[in-house]
C-alpha cells in the first residue's frame, strides 16, 4: 500500500508554484502547513528518499529539489 501525505504534497505543490528550486525547505517555508515531526524534518534535509517513504508525490519531489537530482 503506497502512502499518501496531503499535507506533504499541499506544501510541495505551493513552493512548486513559485517555480524556484531548493535545496531544502526552511522555517518560514514552513510555517502554517500541518506537517508531522518526521515531514518538517524530511523537508528541512532535503531527504528526496525519506519525502518519498513518506508519501510526497514523485513529481512534486523532483520539481521542488531538481536541483538535487543528477542529469
């Protein structure tokens, strides 16, 4: 069964939008989203794995931190 964050993809799909590429998201990304622990944390390192495992959709991951994928 594959998980699904809608809080996760809300977040990745509002930075998506401003059509910037990020390392990893900060605080003031952040703020006003309900995100678990475990999501910010993901978020904040920039983990593309952990993100995935923990349900963000694979198209926001790669639009949110392109920057971090090799071509």
């Amino acid at each position: 069964m594959i998980r699904t964050s809608y809080a996760l993809n809300k977040i990745l799909t509002a930075v998506a939008r401003q059509h910037v590429m990020k390392e990893r998201l900060t605080d003031d990304d952040l703020t006003g989203h309900d995100l678990s622990e475990e999501e910010r944390a993901a978020l904040k390192a920039g983990d593309i794995t952990g993100l995935y495992h923990l349900g963000a959709n694979p198209y926001l991951i790669r639009r949110v931190f392109r920057s971090r994928f090799s071509i």
